[in-house]
C-alpha cells in the first residue's frame, strides 16, 4: 500500500457519515420553478442537469479519481421525490446507535422549512400509500412482506462494456438516429418516445457538465499547488476529466474515470438506495491495462493503486439513510456495489486476468466495508484465481463472495436470455442475477415464508396482533392430515403473492409514468433503440423479483409438524396454543422439537423433501407472472437482513424456535440446526433445483484455523468446486471464531476494523445492533471440513 492510499483509505474511514440537504434544495428549487412546464422525462433530465451545473463539487489531496455524490467524502444525498424525510426522521438518523448520519440542527431546520412543505405528498413514498388497498397495509404491517420501492429507485443495476466502446457524445448520435427514425403515423407511441430521447440527450449533456466542472476545478488546484508532482497529477486529471466521459476511454485511468462519472451520474438523478455496480471490472479494464503495460506507458504498481483510489472512492458513497421497515430489513451504510471477477466472456473463454488478481490484491489490501466483490468461478475458471479468492477470505472479511458461473449462465437461458448475454452477465447487490448493461432486473421486496405458514396455522389471522390478513383456509382443529395442512399453506401462499404481485404492478407503474431515469437509461443497451426508460420496458430483458426469505425455519417447522403431529401423537390444536404462549410452561416440548426432528441442512431426505415441496411451491406461484413492462415475476432466495426483522413480526415456530428471535438467512439452514458438518450442508442445498432461481444466498462459518496452509486452501477450493458441480449458485464465508464476536461485543474499540459477512454483504460487526451481532455469533461454527 502506497503512503498516497494509505492516506486516502485512513481518511475514508475516519469520516464519518452526513447528510448533505444540498441535493434536496437544489431539486426543491428546480421543480418549483419548472414543474408542469415540460414532460415528465424531460423535466428528469433538466432537473439532472441542473443539479451537475449546481451542485458543489470536491477534488480531495492525493485523490487520482475525482468525483463526489455530495459535496464532500461520505456527504449523502437525500431524494425527497422519492422519499421525504420528516424532520423527526432526520433526528433520529443523527442520534441511532446503528447507521448514524450527522446532520445539524440548521440544516434540519431547513429542511423544515424549505424542503418538507414541498415535497409532502408529492413524494413516490406519499403517493404509493396513498394508493395501497387496506388488505394490502394490513399484510404489510404483519411483516407478511416488506416493499422495496416504498423509498427507493428501483433496480439493482450493472453496466457491460458499452461505456468502454463509446462516450456520452457517441450515445448522443445513436439518440438522434433513434429520434429520426421515429413513425409518427404508424407508432402512437412516438410522441413519448421522442420526449423520452431528447431527455436522454439532456443527461448526457448534464454528465458532460459536471466533468467538465472538475476539470476546471483541477486546473484552479493545479494553478494554486507549488509542489510540482501534484501539479502534474492535476493537470493529468483535467485532461482526463475533459476526454471522459465525453469520449471512450484509450487508457486505464481514463477507463476508471469513464466509469466512475457514469455511477456518479447514476446514484445522483435517482438512486435512493441501490446497487449500481461496473458488472465484470476486469474484463472491461483488461484491454486497456494489457495494451499499456505492453507499451510500457503503465507499471502494475501504478495499475494498482489507480484501483486502490478507485476503490476508496465506493467508500466514500454510503448508502442514502433509510428509515421505517426499510431500515430494519437493511440498516447498513453499504449501497451494495458487488464487482464481479472471473467468470466468463461472451464466447465463452475464461474471463480472468492479471487485472483479476490485482482487484482481489485491492479488496485485501484496503479491508473496505464497499465496494463488495466476488469471485465467478466457472469450469474453465483456473485454481490460481480461486486460490487467490481464498487467500482473501482467510483475512476474515467476508470477502469475496462466491458464485457459480455456470448456474448463473443456465439461470438466465433458462428465462430467455441468449447464451451470449447470460456468460457477460452475473450478479448485483447480494446474489441476483441479470444481464448486465441489458436488464432492468428490479426487486420488489421480501416475502416472509415462515409467517405465511404461522397465519395458515391460525386460519389467516396474525397471532401476534389478532388481525386478519389472510383468507380463511381452515381452523387447525379440522386439519386432520399433513397435505390438508400444506393444501392451505399453499392457499396462503398464493393470496399473499397475489396480493404484494397486484400492488407492485401499480408501482412499477408509479415509477414508470413518475420517476424515469434518462441518464441510466441512455446507457442500458436497447432503451435508445426502444425509446423507452429502465424503468418502462426500455431494456432487452425485464425482470420482477421477489425474494423468498426463512426456507430452513419453514422447512423445519414442516418437519416439525409432519414429525410430531401427524406422524406421530402431538395434537395441533395443543401445539398452536404452545407456540401463540411462546411455549410459556412447555420447555420439555421446544426441547423435544428442537431436538427429535429432522433438519434441514443435514443430507436428510426426510427434512430435505419438505425443503424441495416449499421451493417448488414458491417457483410456482411466484416464476412466469408477467410484470408491467413486458417481463416477467421469478424468485429468488435471498434475506440481506431482512429474516432479523421478520423474525421479530414472528410468533414462535414449530422448530422449537421462539418468537421474535431470527429466521433462517437465505437458503441457509436455521440457527444451530446444521448438526452435520458443511459437507451436509451442501449435499442438503444440492437437492435444491437452483437453476429455476435469480440467486440462491449460502452463509457458512468456519474456525480461522479451517484457513492456515497451502493445504487448506486446496480443501476449501475442492469443498466450492464441490457444491458448484452439484449445481450450488453461491456461498460466502464467515472466518471469526465466536470467542473473538464476543471479545468485540465487549471491547468495540479494539475490534474497529473487524468486517464480517451479514448477508449478500459485509459490514463492521461493531457497527452492528445488538440483534444482528447475536444474529451471526450464533450462525454454527463449522470446526472441520467433514
């Protein structure tokens, strides 16, 4: 590490996050003065371009890629035509204990008075539950589902390389190609088609702006620096900033600045809490590092640290602050940029590189909360990058993440993508999956599996509040054998999903007629050619997810059921009084389900069956709904942290698991159950047909001492071969002992820098809740490879 990033990554660090309320005036000051003037996608455009002429901008000491969200390093943005924030929201943000943003009194003030009397109402947040159905409030509140876009853009964005063929100025000329060839007497759609396109042409217009001011801002710096060095780096970063993102990119550096202007752009028209991600950095920058290093005009240890203040730079963007639900399914600083490494290129050859090595270098070396990066690990993909994948995750910070390049690519040709795109897509945020730079692949929220099998168990009723949520599908008394009991499961299921499906299509609509992305859109191949925006069916493909939460709690409490009750002398009316009491006076009845049942996460058939009924129970209801924008609805099994919060809108389980405490994360098995080792584990998730999926999320954790020799690194990288032939889409790993989460539980001050794996992320274990830390220290420790 170079002292330049050395001093970089320590100032990162020690910022502390802010909300800057600038954003927020300056749209507050546009729309007042412009709204109803234009359309809704050229006043977008106009409003993006104002806020890059506007906005201040910062070029910190020693910084070799410039560019800021806000006005200065970990300065967030707040969208108050998203969501606006109250000024009690606003306090709190300052004062709670996890995922604080400072904000002054002042500026809370202000935005008292300037911001909030506008926006009220006029927000997407108002104006989508000013339109939700009561059932669906009701649903929602019991913690049956959470919904994504309630205060967030949609999306869980990624680029291909298309950014790396052509500049704003290139995409500008295939917009006027697109608008000259427009049938104003065949196509009724052209007139909003043209709005469309010529609102895309304005982002481009505003990118090029807000360039073009850091380069004059580095030109001042570069006239009032004495010490010749950083002149010459000043006036480097000029020219760069006026060649990108004007122009493709011909060199390394311009290649990063090209994309780091790009993602500014993005998380700054609309981003209020996303994933915006580069997709396969290393094949996007290896053309450019070759070719340099060949003409000797870049050294790999100038290579590196480019990347290294690349890398700072995703540090210094915390994720817009996040209030309500939202915050309790992902209370995080992390905006989810997930870099892919390896994997495959378009025709199919391995897609690793030096550049490869050199970001898993990066990620080790800096130890960052953001950006995430993973590691694509296909059949051709060679034992060197996974061995270098595993070197890192010995570290102990949660990183890289491992996914299995050919179920990815199988995934998507399975819902219609070509092979092609499929190999130069792979997955955003945690685990999803998509077609990068050609896909619109939106989540929409998480679905609480486990609560649906708790009201089916009070005949639609949520126990813990006495509403009725669900339709009436049977008392348990009439229950009288176990496919009765998972007819109504199922019944339940369907009314849920029927119910969070028919809102949602409202809200993609909301979006789609409300909040157009111009600038997103001019980048995302096909929107120019279709005139259309990311989020109205622009893109090539479209997709809804919705992301299936608690597998192995529900499978378990169905084992639990089939186990006891009907298979065995338990009466089900008795055992629903036991868990709607928190199995108050029945100790000796949670202990004997806890422990003479068959789990999943165990190679069990008997519990691994059940887990196989409820997926395809979940892919079909859920997988070929179509969506608003000629797409359509597939699943995923994916919880961030979201199974911490449903499992506090939780009674307790028939697994013998108390209420409130957390469900199962992703398609892990629950807490304490995995009695059999990781091979077990795998072999249990192997029989899950994860093809049929948009991601499949796998937590384990194992002892440090799992990770000491050249030996064990060779065992870990044949135990992910192992499940990725089985057909395994993802794992990632935890390396801390509990010993150690305690020892930071106790003394936060030592233990600052200690990154663990939470969900399809990382974060500081100190920055944490007391829930989310209990959460992980009680994941089971493998100890062996067995």
């Amino acid at each position: 590490m170079t002292l330049r990033i050395k001093k970089l990554r320590d100032e990162s660090i020690a910022t502390e996050p802010s909300i800057s309320i600038e954003r927020a005036l300056l749209v507050t000051e546009f729309y007042k003065k412009e709204a109803g003037k234009h359309s809704v996608p050229v006043m977008r455009a106009k409003n993006f371009f104002h806020l890059c002429d506007t906005q201040t901008i910062h070029i910190g000491d020693l910084e070799l890629i410039v560019g800021e969200r806000g006005p200065s390093p970990k300065a967030v943005s707040t969208f108050p035509e998203l969501t606006c924030h109250t000024a009690d929201d606003l306090r709190i943000l300052s004062t709670r204990p996890m995922a604080r943003y400072a904000i002054s009194a002042e500026d809370i003030r202000t935005y008292e008075t300037k911001v909030i009397p506008y926006w009220q109402g006029r927000s997407m947040r108002d104006r989508i539950f000013a339109h939700v159905p009561e059932a669906w409030k009701k649903a929602y509140e019991a913690g049956l589902f959470t919904e994504f876009m309630e205060q967030r853009a949609p999306g869980h964005t990624t680029l291909d390389g298309l950014i790396y063929e052509k500049g704003l100025l290139d995409i500008q000329a295939d917009i006027r190609e697109a608008l000259s060839a427009l049938n104003y007497l065949s196509d009724p759609e052209a007139t909003e088609k043209a709005e469309q396109l010529r609102a895309m042409s304005i982002s481009c217009d505003a990118a090029i702006r807000f360039a073009e001011r850091h380069a004059d801002l580095a030109e001042t710096l570069a006239g009032d620096t004495e010490e010749m060095e950083r002149r010459a780096e000043l006036r480097k970063i000029a020219r760069i900033c006026r060649k990108v993102p004007v122009h493709a990119p011909e060199t390394f550096r311009e290649a990063l600045q090209m994309y780091w202007f790009v993602h500014l752009g993005t998380i700054t028209e609309l981003n209020g809490w996303d994933a915006m991600s580069p997709g396969h950095l290393d094949q996007h920058l290896a053309p450019f590092y070759e070719k340099e290093i060949q003409e000797g005009c870049l050294t790999r240890e100038e290579a590196k640290e480019s990347l290294s203040c690349f890398w700072i730079k995703f540090n210094n963007q915390p994720a817009p602050p996040k209030v309500g639900v939202t915050a309790k399914e992902s209370g995080t600083y992390n905006d989810f940029t997930n870099i892919n490494i390896g994997g495959l290129k378009r025709d199919g050859q391995d897609g690793s590189s030096e550049v490869s090595t050199l970001l898993l270098e990066v990620a080790g070396d800096l130890k960052l909360l953001q950006p995430q990066c993973n590691v694509q690990v296909s059949s051709r993909t060679p034992n060197r990058l996974l061995n270098a994948a595993a070197r890192v995750i010995k570290k102990g910070l949660g990183y890289p993440s491992l996914f299995n390049t050919d179920t990815v690519v199988m995934e998507q040709v399975r819902v219609g993508k070509s092979v092609e795109d499929a190999r130069e897509g792979g997955n955003s945020g945690c685990i999803e999956t998509g077609a990068f730079g050609k896909e619109a692949y939106i989540l929409t929220g998480y679905l609480n599996v486990p609560k649906i099998l708790e009201i089916t168990l009070n005949n639609g009723v949520d126990p813990l509040t006495g509403v009725q949520v669900g339709p009436c599908t049977g008392e348990a008394k009439k229950m009288k054998t176990f496919e009765a009991l998972y007819h109504a499961f199922e019944s339940q299921l369907k009314a849920v999903v029927d119910l969070k499906v028919a809102v949602n299509n409202t809200i993609e609509r909301m979006y789609a007629t409300n909040a157009p992305a111009p600038f997103l859109s001019s980048v995302i191949r096909d929107c120019v050619k279709n005139g259309k925006d990311y989020y109205n069916g622009g893109p090539r493909y479209n997709t809804t997810y919705i992301q299936c939460c608690g597998i192995g709690t529900v499978t378990d409490s169905l084992s639990a059921l089939k186990t006891h009750v009907f298979d065995g002398k338990l009466s089900l009316p008795d055992l629903v009084t036991s868990l709607n009491a928190n199995f108050q006076g029945e100790e000796a009845l949670q202990l004997k389900l806890k422990n003479k049942t068959p789990f999943f996460g165990n190679d069990d058939d008997r519990a691994d069956d059940l887990m196989k009924k409820v997926y395809a129970s979940l892919f079909d209801t859920i997988d070929g709904r179509a969506n608003t924008k000629g797409g359509l609805y597939h699943l995923n099994m994916l919880s961030t942290t979201c199974h911490v919060y449903f499992g506090k809108m939780l009674g307790a389980t028939p697994n013998g698991r108390l209420a409130h405490m957390p469900e199962s994360d992703g398609t892990s098995p629950s807490h304490g159950a995995d009695r059999s080792g990781p091979t077990a584990v795998l072999k249990s998730l192997s029989k899950m047909d994860q093809v049929k999926s948009g991601g499949t999320l796998l937590n384990m954790r194992f002892m440090p001492q799992l990770l000491q020799s050249d030996t064990d690194i060779e065992k870990f990288t044949q135990l992910v071969r192992t499940y990725f032939r089985l057909g395994g889409h993802h794992i990632q790993f935890n390396i801390v002992d509990t010993d150690t989460l305690m020892e930071a539980r106790k003394h936060p001050e030592n233990h600052r820098d200690l990154l663990v794996r939470v969900a399809g992320y990382s974060d500081y274990f100190v920055d944490l809740d007391d829930d989310h830390q209990k959460e992980i220290i009680n994941r089971t420790q493998h100890a062996s490879w067995g």
